[in-house]
C-alpha cells in the first residue's frame, strides 16, 4: 500500500513538473525565439502624413537630383544601383490629395486594381490560356503618328500586373537620356513613351525621341523577343509590335525594339523595350516602366543578373534607398549570412511572378495554427505566396487572414477600436489619436523555422491624420485561385535579395 501511494506521489511529481508553464513554453513547437510585443511610434507615423501632404513639388525634385549624383559615384565593377523614391514624393503635375484619407483612399483603390490584375493573369495561366492564345483586338480610337495602326485588348489580358510604386532614373538611348521610369517585379516588359505620340501623358521629363539615338533599332516580328510577348502584332514593315496593360486601367501600346539603357553611367546594349506611341493611365510623372519580373524579357534576365536586391523606404517618407543589381559574375553572396532566406519557387504557368515558401504566421511570439496548405501552391499552379514591389497591402487566403486578426484583436483589448469610413479593405482598425507610442503584438512571417518579424509600422499604418490606424493585412477575394501577396508595406526598410542564380529570396531587416 504504501509503494502504492509512492508511485502515485511520484507520478503527480513529474506530471506537475512537464506540464509546467515554463516547461511547457519550453517544448512547444508554436513559440519564436521574438518578444511578444513591439512598441509602436504614434507619433512620427501621423507627422509623416503631415509631411508628406506638405511636401513641395521643387523640394522633390532637389532631392532628387542630389539622391541620382549619390549612386552613380558609388557604383562598383559588378554592382549596378539605382536610387528609389516613393510614387507619393515624385513630382507631378498631378494636383495633391487634399488630405491624408483621399490619399489612402487614393493607394488602395490603385492596389485593389493591381491585385485583381495579378490574379487574372495566374487564373489564365491555370485555364490553360496560352501567350499565342491572346489576339490583340484592332482599334481606332486613337491614330498613332507611326505608319503601323495601335494594338489594344482587354486590361485582363495576358499582361495585366499593375503600374508600380516606386520610381527611378534611368538612362535610355545613345546618347543617353535620364528618364524616371517606375520599377515594378511583377512586369516583364520594360518601355517609355515615345515620339511621335498619338496619345501619351503627362511626365516630368521630355518625351523620349527614338530618331536622336544612334543606338535604336525595331525588332522584326520573327525575332525570338517578339514571341515572347503575351500580346503582339506584326506591323506594315514586319516589325514588332507590343501591347502591355495594366488593371488600373494604364496601357502602353508601340513598336518593340532594343536600345542601349544606362545605369550609373554604365551603357547596357541591345536591351528589348517597348517605344510607346500610344500610353495612357496612372502612371503620375513617370516616363515608363523598367521590369523586373522574373520571365525571359525583364531587365534582370537580359543583361544575365545573378540577382538583384532593394530596400522600399516608407511611402511617408521623403528618404531615398536603392536597387542593385549584381551582373553575372563572381562576387560576394546575394545577401548576408543574417538574411531570412527561403527557396525561390518557379510557377510553370506563369514565369513573371517571386513565388516564396511562406509556412505561417506569428502573433505576439506564437505561431498561429494555419494550415500549411493556406501557403503552398497546388499541383496545377493555384495558390502559393508571391512577393510585389507593385501591391502595397499584403493578401491572405480567407482562414490565414482571418487567424491573424483573431490573434492581433485578442492581444489589443486595451487598445480602443474604431471604424475607418471609407476604407472597406480594412476590419481592423484603432484609435489612437490619445496616444504618443504604443505596446503592440509582434507580427512575424514564417519562412521555415526562420521568422522575419516585422516593425510595428509595417502593420499598424494610418489612413488619416487623426490618429485612425488599421491592421495593414486584407484577405485575397475569391477569385484570387488561393493566391497570396506580401506587399510593400510589409515590406518597408527590409533589403529584400532575388537570388536568381541560386533560386532563393533573403529578407534583412535594417540593411537599406
């Protein structure tokens, strides 16, 4: 009897002590190494909302020029870099928002666009639509200035992935001229609106004029480029031409053809690129669009880039960061040995987009119980998580997004909520107009057992001046095939590295 009353003693003894808070924190596989919570600066997030509505055209355009002189010294051998601005600080002609709401209202009608251009261009992948399937439909609305009749299609076509949110200068034909063009990973096609237009918009700088470059030259409809394209025509004079649009409405139509393009004083030949006689959309001051998309005709791809790294700065703020682009040759590696790294995933129907392997979500220091299917793309192409320079508001499947709201509201009950009139995108949205900085759980995204954990402003972000911030996450629409997007919010200050020799994506925090 009494070894019967030991063992049992014994038994509670060690049970007590496995199931003990410490212990079981210990060996539970749902905890990061990260602190639970993040303090999060109120206050410099509404004073940049204040600057950024007071920021004077001319002061954009100093910054700017000053900002370009800086890259171009520092360009090394096997390194070429570009200095990035945020769409919202590039001068335009364009009249400024009134207030910070009509500006938010502004970014995420463009963003709900640009999403649901990517998402058709993934739903004609796994229908089975092929490039050579897009017909471009004939039209008069506009007469070109060149001999060939314009091109245009349906904006859900083949090549619908948005217009960007950062912008660069670059240098275009011989000898070369400084045109700010958007820079944009979820486009192949590079181009710049062109003389003699038949319908272009307003940009900042002179309209590029191909007959004063000596290094100009159209693309025959047999070349190898031209049927690459999604949607293509042959002209009167068998030369190329293309047809790119946007699901915000912007198309650029033109000739296809190769000119030298130059970046840090360095010229690069025979780069394949759209002359755009026929433009129009939302593409602020912008003279065009460089892309950096991960099919065959991006610029990456044509000048051999072994990879190729930016840092997006804050869209509220008036700072600079850069673009790099390491050519193909040997070097240091594409990241540090403290960047979070996962496996580049190529989607077989659709070669344009940065698949990554996403595994989960951390709030507060805990991974959420997701289903891992929530991230992966299936065997036909659908679903999977895509990294955008161009989407600003990170997407998640239905279950995933709805986890992480669960968790984040759960983990700010103290914190009052509030509504945002106007901006249906959002749920989750606080006041916090009483407050100068606040305590709130972490985010972090799961690539493997690595965690990126994000900065408080990179989840909390304002849509007014008064103190009104919402959970910068939003669930993918229905039509989405399951596709997920980490955007560029969730991305700011992180050097995000496309190792495209070694197939693999590295995120570092601070490294801008």
């Amino acid at each position: 009897m009494a070894n019967s009353h030991l063992h049992f003693h014994l038994l509670f003894l060690f049970l007590s002590f496995l199931f003990s808070p410490a212990i079981s924190r210990h060996i539970s596989p749902k905890t990061t190494n990260t602190a639970a919570t993040s303090l999060f600066d109120v206050s410099t997030s509404l004073s940049r909302t204040q600057l950024l509505l007071s920021h004077s055209h001319q002061q954009q355009q100093q910054q700017q020029q000053q900002s370009v002189s800086v890259v171009e010294n520092k360009n090394v051998t096997n390194v070429l870099s570009l200095r990035l601005h945020s769409r919202d600080l590039f001068p335009s002609t364009a009249p400024p928002p009134k207030d910070y709401t009509s500006l938010t209202l502004s970014r995420l009608a463009r963003d709900s666009a640009r999403v649901a251009a990517i998402s058709a261009r993934v739903a004609l992948a796994l229908s089975g639509i092929k490039n050579s399937d897009l017909e471009p439909q004939q039209t008069h609305k506009h007469e070109t200035a060149a001999e060939e009749e314009p091109i245009e299609g349906p904006i859900a076509s083949g090549s619908s992935q948005g217009s960007g949110e950062y912008f660069s200068r670059v240098g275009v034909g011989s000898p070369a001229r400084q045109l700010d063009l958007v820079l944009d990973t979820g486009s192949d096609v590079s181009w710049v609106q062109c003389q003699p237009c038949a319908d272009c918009y307003q940009q900042s700088d002179p309209i590029y004029d191909p007959s004063a470059s000596s290094t100009y030259s159209r693309l025959d409809c047999a070349s190898a480029a031209c049927a690459s394209l999604d949607v293509s025509a042959c002209g009167a004079r068998a030369t190329c031409l293309y047809q790119v649009s946007y699901g915000d409405g912007s198309y650029t139509v033109g000739d296809f053809a190769t000119e030298t393009v130059t970046l840090g004083g360095r010229p690069l030949p025979n780069v394949a690129f759209g002359c755009g006689h026929d433009n129009e959309g939302l593409f602020v001051g912008a003279a065009g669009l460089l892309g950096l998309g991960g099919g065959a005709l991006s610029f990456p791809s044509q000048i051999s880039a072994r990879s190729f790294s930016y840092c997006l700065v804050d869209r509220d703020s008036p700072s600079t960061s850069t673009l790099d682009l390491h050519l193909d040759l040997d070097g240091e590696s594409a990241s540090s040995g403290d960047a979070v790294s996962t496996s580049l995933i190529r989607n077989r129907g659709v070669d344009t987009f940065y698949y990554v392997g996403l595994t989960g979500i951390a709030v507060g220091g805990r991974v959420l119980p997701i289903p891992g299917s929530a991230f992966e793309m299936d065997a036909a192409g659908g679903g999977g998580v895509i990294v955008d320079s161009g989407t600003a508001i990170t997407r998640l499947r239905r279950d995933a997004y709805d986890a992480l709201c669960d968790a984040f509201v759960g983990a700010t009950g103290d914190l009052a909520r509030a509504a945002a009139p106007g901006v249906a995108l959002f749920d989750t949205c606080y006041d916090l107009s009483s407050r100068r900085s606040v305590e709130v759980p972490t985010v972090g995204l799961m690539f493997g057992e690595e965690e990126l954990r994000l900065p408080a402003k990179n989840y909390l972000i304002p849509v007014d001046s008064a103190g009104t911030f919402c959970l910068a996450f939003a669930p993918a629409s229905s039509s989405s095939s399951g596709l997920s997007i980490i955007g560029n919010v969730q991305q700011q200050g992180t050097r995000v590295t496309f190792d495209i020799k070694n197939s693999m994506v590295g995120f570092e925090a601070d490294k801008c």
